[in-house]
C-alpha cells in the first residue's frame, strides 16, 4: 500500500511539473504586442524590430489587405506611420492610438519556437474630424528568435466601429 501512495504522490509530481512547464510565458509572447502599441502609438517612423521580425506576414483592412516579406512589411508599417513627412506631420498632430488586452487562446508549439494567440484590441483614430472606436482582435504568430519572440504573421479583424461625439 505504502508503494502505491508512494507512486500516485510521484506520478501526481511528475504531471504537475510537466504542466508547469506546458503554460506559456505570457509576459515574453506579449512583449514584441507591447513593443508594436508602443512604437505604433508614438508614430514611430523606424520599423519597429523589438515588435517584428523582418519578413513576416499582415492582413489588415486597407488595400493591398495583404503584405508579405521583407518589403511588403516595412511598406505596410510605413503606410501605419506616413509614407511622407507630410503624413507623417499629420499623424503627430492627432495620432492614432492602439490598446491591446490579454492574450486568449494562446497555443505553443511542442518545441517552444512557435506560439499563436489573439488579443482583444481598441483602435482610437480620427476620420473627417470625427473620433472613431474602432473594436477588433489582433490575431498574432509569433517565432522564438535568439534575441526573444518576434511577431511573424499579424491579422487584424474588424468587430465594431463606433463614432464619438
């Protein structure tokens, strides 16, 4: 009896471990978002390589709707941020802002170097001088590069927008 109580208390160990281990580090996939809302609330021109990873892959809601690779990456954060210093000027004045919340249904692969996850989000910008709430989930792919995680494919799906008065 005492070797059987012996090896539930082990195996119960054991499995206990081996789900410690399984829960993702939210805080490491959630620090390339932070360092995107950052770099995107602040209207940073620099493509922000703390948030991306070089070549990755956007969906978002305005046309081409689908970047991909090394330009087509930089092109779409630069469509984010002004192609031009006029745009960009424009955007300093009244900036968009983006809010992300927790990471849901989070998923990491066996190996640890992939993770997929969507984040409710919150888009505050101005159309025709009039503010929008915009209501979305960001859904994110992130790599497990030697420097930390990077985001290598982002899609942003619309849920509601909302005109403030």
């Amino acid at each position: 009896m005492e070797r059987l109580v012996f090896a539930l208390a082990f195996a119960l160990t054991c499995s206990m471990s081996a789900l410690a281990e399984d829960k993702p580090d939210l805080t490491a996939l959630m620090k390339p978002v932070a360092a995107f809302a950052a770099a995107f609330n602040r209207v940073q021109t620099a493509y922000p390589t703390d948030a991306f990873a070089d070549s990755m892959v956007v969906l978002d809601q305005f046309g081409p709707f689908v970047w991909d690779g090394t330009g087509g990456a930089h092109d779409w954060w630069s469509r984010l941020v002004g192609r031009t210093p006029e745009e960009h000027a424009r955007l300093l004045v009244n900036p968009d802002k983006v809010v992300f919340g927790n990471a849901q249904f989070v998923n990491v692969s066996r190996d640890g170097t992939r993770a997929y996850f969507n984040v409710p989000s919150t888009l505050t910008y101005t159309l025709n001088g009039k503010a929008i709430v915009q209501r979305a989930r960001y859904v994110f792919a992130e790599q497990k590069f030697d420097d930390g995680w990077k985001i290598v494919a982002s899609a942003w799906a619309v849920e509601s927008d909302t005109s403030v008065r």
